[in-house]
C-alpha cells in the first residue's frame, strides 16, 4: 500500500487512490464515470487529477459497500455527488432498518426456541399420517383454526386425489404441536409461519439455533462495519463544504 501525500490539495493519480485502497487504477476510473467519486479535474494533457477529497469519497464507498451492499452504497455516494444529502440520509435509513428488523426476526427466533426448549415434548403418536379432525383433537383446537394457520403457511397437508382430504405427517403434527406452543405464547400467525419455514429449512430446531447464532454474529459484524462507514461517510460529507482544501495543486510533482 503506497503512502497518500500528507497535504490534501496534492494532487493524487488513479494509481495513487487504487494503491490506497487495493484496487486498480480502472476500477478508480470506472468509479468516478459511475458517479461515486466527484468528477477530477483534467490537466492540460487530460489526465484526472485527484486530491484527498476523492481518496476519502473512495474510502466512504467501500466501506459502505462492505456494510451495507455495492448498490445501496452507490446510491449513497451518487446522492451526495449531487448534493442530494437528503437522498443519500433516506438510503441509509433504508440500510439500518433493514438491519433491525433482521434482528427482531433473530430475537423472535431465539425466544420462540427457548419456548419450545422449556416445553415438554408432546406425546409420540403410533399414527402415521392424521385427518384434520385427528389433529385438531390431539391439539385441543378446531378445524378452523387448522385451516387458518395452513393458510399462514405454518401448514401444508397434502390432499388425498380422489377425495381432496387433507393428510398431515409426523412433520406436520411437529408443525402444528410448535404452531400451538407458540401461539399460545403469544407469536403473531406471520411470525410463527417464519419461524416454521426456518426449522423446515434448517432441518431440526438444532441447526436452526446454530444458524440463528450465526446469523445474529454477522448482524453484530455488519452493525460495526456500518458504524466505521457511517463515520467515514461523515467526514467525506464535511471534507466537501470546504471546497478550497481540496483542489489541486499545480506544485504537487510526481
């Protein structure tokens, strides 16, 4: 990595911003055409002249793509480019709500599995598949509300061809005995469904609640990449309002 003149308005090459950050001299090019970076002034021969001014929208821009994703952060850095502050304030917005409502859904997650933890198992059933009416005895409830959280999409019998009868599994009565618990804890339908639709795809609440550990590690890691960004988002945002620090310099030689 190349040492970055100490003086703003020294003059910078592509190559000196692509070094600083470990990229290519295109991609700084390609950058700047793309509207991240503010436009460089052209000297006489029609080089791009940059200054500390572009090496910190530069360093903003990653930043925020690594926290947040390479078009979020795009349309950030276009906004300010355009003096669009407020555009630019809306995405990030955006980006933090997206990232606390990933949280809730983690944090129902975890206190739907200690629920379920806390629980006795239900009772093993020599029974291989079950009616409706079979399953809404065993859980105490009606058919009704059977068809209402199949509707949710906590549930999915199969039907018999000929007489369009639901069928339920063992995995469905697990669904159903889970859909139960957490309803009488309180879960909305939507929530339930969600979780459902996780233990289905993780395979067992074992690998759901190693996935959600995972997954709320990586909300952590993106939450402190997006604090690093949103800083360096800041000082690019006031390096801008003092213009005269970030001109070039004619007696800056390479």
């Amino acid at each position: 990595m190349t040492t970055v003149p100490t003086f703003k308005s020294r003059v910078l090459r592509p190559i000196d911003l692509a070094r600083a950050v470990g990229l290519s001299a295109q991609a700084v090019r390609n950058y700047e055409d793309d509207g991240i970076l503010p436009p460089a002034v052209r000297s006489a021969n029609g080089y791009r002249q940059y200054t500390y001014l572009h090496l910190s929208a530069l360093e903003a821009f990653l930043a925020l793509a690594r926290a947040a994703s390479h078009s979020s952060a795009r349309d950030i850095m276009r906004a300010v480019n355009s003096d669009r502050l407020d555009d630019a304030l809306e995405v990030v917005d955006t980006v933090h709500s997206q990232l606390l409502k990933d949280r809730q859904t983690v944090r129902t997650i975890q206190s739907s599995l200690a629920a379920i933890d806390s629980e006795a198992p239900g009772k093993q059933s020599r029974i291989s598949t079950f009616t409706i009416g079979d399953l809404a005895h065993r859980l105490g409830v009606t058919s009704t509300t059977l068809r209402g959280w199949e509707q949710a999409g906590i549930l999915s019998p199969t039907r018999h061809a000929s007489t369009g009868h639901r069928h339920y599994t063992g995995e469905d009565v697990r669904d159903a005995e889970l859909a139960h618990l957490l309803r009488r804890g309180g879960q909305r339908l939507s929530s339930i469904a969600m979780i459902i639709r996780e233990i289905r795809n993780a395979g067992s609440t074992t690998a759901l609640r190693e996935a959600t550990t995972q997954w709320h590690a990586r909300l952590n890691e993106q939450g402190r990449a997006l604090l690093r960004a949103s800083g360096l988002l800041a000082n690019y945002v006031n390096e801008r309002a003092v213009p005269n620090e970030n001109t070039p310099s004619e007696a800056a030689p390479f």
